[in-house]
C-alpha cells in the first residue's frame, strides 16, 4: 500500500510567514557559500542533499492522509490537505471515467473538515464518494458546515454521488481486500483510530488522541490496536511538558509515542498533526529530542521515528 500525507498541521492551517521563509534562505545561502555550486548539476546535488525542513516546508494544511491499496483510494480525514489532493485528482482524472472515493473520518473538528467544501471532484456527478464514520450524525454535520451562512454551496448542491456508512465502535469493515477496523480515541467530542491492512501490511491512523497514563484501560487497548503495525501516525502535536500541562485537552506526545509504539512493536511512527505555533524548525528540534529519547531509553528497539511532512510518501 502506497501512504501519502497532503496535510499534517492541526488545528488550523498555518501558511509560512515571510520571516520564516527569509530564515530558511539565510541557511540556505550560508551552506551554499561553504560549497562548490559552480554547475547546473552541482546546484542540484546541493538541493536534493538539503533537508525538507531547511530548503522545504513540513506545510501548512490540515489533516489529510491517503491510502492507495488494490486500485482503491482511502482519504482519512477531510482537512485542507483535501484540496490540493482533490485538484490533483481532477487533473489526472481528465477522461478516465468516475472516481470511486471513501473517505474515513476521525471526528469532526475544523481542521479534520475544512477541506470539504473546496474538494473540487465532490462537483462531479460521475464521482461516487463514500463516507465512513462513527459519529452516527456525519451527514448533519457537514451539512451545518454548508449551512448558508458559513458557505455559499450547500453539501446538497455538490452533485458528486455521495453515500454515508455509519460504523460501529470497534468494528470492522473490508473494501477489496482492505481491511479498516476503528477504535475510539480520548479527545473532547470523542475520535476515531483506523487500522487499515492489506495483504500482511498494516498502517494505523491514531490523531487527534491523548493518553493519560501508560497503563490504564485505554493505553493498553491502544497499544492491542497498534500491535505490531509497519506504520503508525500519530499525534504528537505537543512536547511532553505541554502534555502534562495541556490536561484533557485531547493530543499527546512523540515521547508517549515512542512508548507506545515501542510497547506495541511498531516498525515506523510518523510525528503528525504538528502544532500550528511552532515553526518548522521547532518541530524538527522536537523531533530530535524524541530521537535522543529513544536512544537512552530503549536503545534497541527497531523503530523509525520520523516527521510527517506534505508530499510524504511511503510504501508499506
Ligand atoms: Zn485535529
Ligand atoms: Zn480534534
């Protein structure tokens, strides 16, 4: 199965400011003074040997992540992430017949449904969307979202043809070979993990989800719902001192996903739904606090800790 991350900020989506872009291009320019960039060649090598948080950007939109397995495409969560996907469907849709999309749903914040109402193949009749979601009340709420006086197209006037599966908690659910089971998360307003396998490849979806301790009911739980996966994303949009301070608040850590993960036999944890306050060099400090972190604590353990960042791709 193919991953792709097209938004990986929470909460709201957070465009570069020209300070931070001015701050990149000072890096850039003094590693660029230290080197021989004589040729169009030797240019390009300089380029593609920078990291994406020095000549790129970790992005700005929310989340949205893909999943592409057995010709099918999965969409978990609609943030603005969503459109730029939806733009780049259309394109490469242009005379290839209807889309077939199911899109699951971790909950309903803004940041998991802004990118909705701007997904351009929802205006196609020849489009079939499916969604998937716990919340028995999905279709009512993105109805409000397009309620007249918040935007001017009603969900009803999108003339894609759109289907809603309502889950149950815990249960499972297989499209062409692909497996999607959910589980419920710790966050106000209640959210939904996905564990999606296909073939002896499994990845987990687990934002927007805070752990109060290691070994209570529903970290245990957690840890059986990870068991063992090749990828799991996570939310760790806090540092672990805001998470203690940050009570009830409904997000975590990288430190209480490397515990996590480590305790589950996770191979990869992607560090996702990224604080929209931290600019991107913050987060890559955040992340090599949580490297150290591994290091010292469970030195042998064989798992990647990385940065979910915009354009990601992954092949499990
Ligand atoms: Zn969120
Ligand atoms: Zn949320």
């Amino acid at each position: 199965m193919k991953i792709k991350f097209w938004g990986v900020r929470g909460s709201i989506p957070t465009p570069p400011t020209s300070e931070q872009i001015e701050q990149k291009m000072r890096m850039v320019l003094e590693k660029a003074a230290e080197t021989n960039i004589s040729t169009p060649e030797k240019r390009e090598l300089f380029l593609r040997n920078m990291s994406f948080v020095e000549a790129g950007l970790i992005g700005g939109n929310t989340a949205c992540v893909t999943i592409e397995a057995n010709n099918t495409l999965i969409i978990l969560d609609m943030g603005s992430g969503l459109v730029r996907l939806g733009n780049e469907l259309i394109e490469k849709q242009q005379n290839n017949g209807g889309l077939d999309i199911h899109i699951f749903m971790s909950h309903t914040h803004w940041d998991h449904i802004m990118g909705w109402p701007l997904f351009k193949p929802a205006f196609y009749s020849q489009n079939k969307i499916t969604f998937y979601s716990v919340h028995a009340d999905f279709e009512e709420r993105l109805n409000l979202q397009q309620d007249f006086r918040f935007f001017p197209v009603s969900l009803s006037h999108m003339a894609s043809q759109k289907k809603f599966v309502v889950l149950e908690p815990d249960s499972e659910i297989t499209i062409k070979g692909i497996s999607i089971r959910n589980t419920l998360q710790y966050h106000p307003g209640k959210s939904y993990a996905y564990r999606v396998t296909y073939g002896n490849k499994s990845m987990v979806y687990a934002t927007d989800s805070e752990y109060k301790t290691l070994d209570d009911d529903l970290s245990l739980s957690h840890v059986n719902f990870f068991r063992n996966a090749d990828l799991l994303i996570f939310d760790a949009m806090y540092t672990f001192e805001e998470a203690i301070h940050k009570e009830d608040w409904g997000h975590s850590s990288a430190l209480l996903g490397i515990d996590l993960s480590v305790q589950a036999n996770v191979k990869n944890l992607a560090l996702f739904h990224h604080e929209p306050d931290k600019d991107d060099f913050t987060v890559q400090s955040m992340l090599h606090r949580s490297l150290n972190y591994k290091k010292i604590n469970y030195p042998k353990a064989p798992l990647d800790v990385f940065l979910a960042y915009e354009g990601l791709e992954l092949k499990l």
